[in-house]
C-alpha cells in the first residue's frame, strides 16, 4: 500500500468537511471506499482521508492538497461575513466545514457541458466512461481526465458512445477550441466576472448555469451564482416575492444582494441542505 502523508488542519484550514466537500454536488469523479475517497489530481491517483484535524493522503503534494481544497481561505471569515439569515445559518450548520474545491479549468468546463439536464449518478457515469475511453489509465481501474487535444481529435460518434447524449458535438468543439487556445484559461482569470462569463458563453454547450459553474469552482470567482432548479427553488421561496416570474439573472442578482460578494459560497451551503430547507417550507 502507497504510503500516506499526514497534513495537520489548523489556523485557516479549518473549519473542513472532507466528506461534505466531496459529496455535495461539485465535484463528480471521486469516490468513497470504506474511509477513503478516491480520485485523481494532475493526472495522479489520489486517496484522501479525514480524521478530526488529521488529514491522510496519498498521490499528491502537500500543497496541492491545499490548493485543491482550498485550505489557505479563511473560511471562518467568509462565514463570519454573510447576514444573520435564518436559512442561511441553517445551511452553513448542516453543512459546516463544506469547502469550493478549486477545480482543474478543462476539466471542470467539460464535467459541466456533460451535466446539463442530468442527475448526479448520470453525471458520474458519464464521466467515468469518457475517463476510460479517452484518458489514461493511471492505477487499476483509475484514469485519468481526458485532455481537449484527445477529445479534439476524436470522432464525435466515440464521444456519443460515453452515454453524453446531444452534448457530444458540444463537448467535442469547446474541446477543439480550448486546444487551439492557449493561454485561455488565464485571459479569463484576468477579467472582471462578467467579460469572464461573457468569453465563456461563448464556448459550444456553455450556457449562464456553466458558466457560472466554471468560474465558481474553477476560477474562484465567489460571486458566481449558479442557478439550478433547488437554488431557483430556494431564492423564489424565501427571498422573493411570490407569483412573479423571474429570469435566471435576476435569481442569482438577488442572491448576491442578499448574501454579498460571497454568494457563490452561500449558494453552495444552500444546495448542499436544499433537502432540510425545502421541507420544512411544507
């Protein structure tokens, strides 16, 4: 068995929630075996473990263990900065702990176009068959996340055979883009949110709700708000008046007028206890 390294969590890497992390929605390729959760960071197989202020890992670099999770943001202050809402307290008491991972860009544009109008477990499937088609096999049974120059230079019909539905043609022409483009991924992290999300409209199969996703969970941009139907739910519930129709930008407008320049961190807190909010709504 590959040796694990020990990480102490302490000072601004707390507080941290390694199962709720990777089990609230935004990250769709690890998984937990027994008391372990496996995944893959730069091309690696990465096994992550929490117990208390000890985090176990094997695979990566300690800094990027902390890069990946985030473990140098205040996470404490962020909280500390949202309203006194009800809600949102319920959430971030559920939840606690709940870090936005800082996601690969590709990896993470690519993850999203396939998970326009799908579950969770479709996602993942989706996912792991286009791992194994295309990327690299990394471990036993792990691989590695398909670059955009494979996918680029693969016939649409391979890309369909992934399960990926009407996104294949998407995924296969924002991948020829992204390879004929370097440097894309820092251009955007140089414009203000909303020429950011403007370039990233502009890929095949990147709608608002994506684009939100890849700036939330890629670039960091804390004051994406991605909209989905539980977060629409939500908003229109408890922070909107009721029997009037809204678009998507105002939903998330809203949020941020609500929660501050955090709201991205906010929503997630109110995706992952959408559950427990909703029904005591009934």
């Amino acid at each position: 068995m590959t040796r694990c390294s020990l990480l102490r969590l302490e000072g601004t890497a707390l507080p941290f929630n390694l199962d709720v992390t990777l089990s609230c929605g935004q990250v769709f390729r690890w998984e937990k075996k027994g008391h372990w959760w496996i995944g893959a960071m730069r091309g690696k197989p990465v096994r992550v473990r929490q117990d208390g202020d000890r985090l176990f890992f094997s695979g990566a670099a300690e800094d990027e263990i902390v890069q990946y999770f985030d473990l140098d943001l205040d996470l404490e202050g962020v909280l500390a900065g949202f309203p006194d809402d009800p809600i949102l307290c319920q959430a971030i008491e559920e939840a606690r702990g709940l870090r936005i991972v800082k996601q690969p860009a590709w990896e993470c544009a690519a993850s999203y176009i396939v998970a326009t109008f799908a579950n969770i477990p479709g996602i993942r499937s989706r996912l792991r068959l286009l791992c194994e088609r295309f990327g690299e096999e990394i471990a036993p049974g792990e691989f590695s996340f398909p670059s955009p120059e494979i996918l680029a230079e693969s016939p649409i019909s391979e890309i369909r055979n992934c399960r990926v539905g009407y996104r294949d043609r998407f995924l296969s022409k924002t991948a020829c883009i992204i390879s004929e483009t370097p440097g894309w991924e820092e251009r955007i992290a140089a414009l203000p949110y909303r020429e950011a999300r403007a370039e990233l409209l502009t890929f095949p199969g990147v709608g608002k709700k994506v684009a939100d996703c890849i700036q939330l969970f890629a670039f960091h941009r804390f004051e994406a708000v991605p909209v989905d139907v539980w977060i629409d739910r939500i908003i229109r519930t408890y922070y909107l008046e009721e029997g009037e129709r809204y678009s998507y930008d105002q939903i998330a407008d809203c949020a941020r007028l609500v929660f501050g320049p955090c709201a991205g961190y906010a929503q997630e807190y109110l995706f992952a206890a959408r559950n427990g909010i909703m029904e005591q709504k009934k």
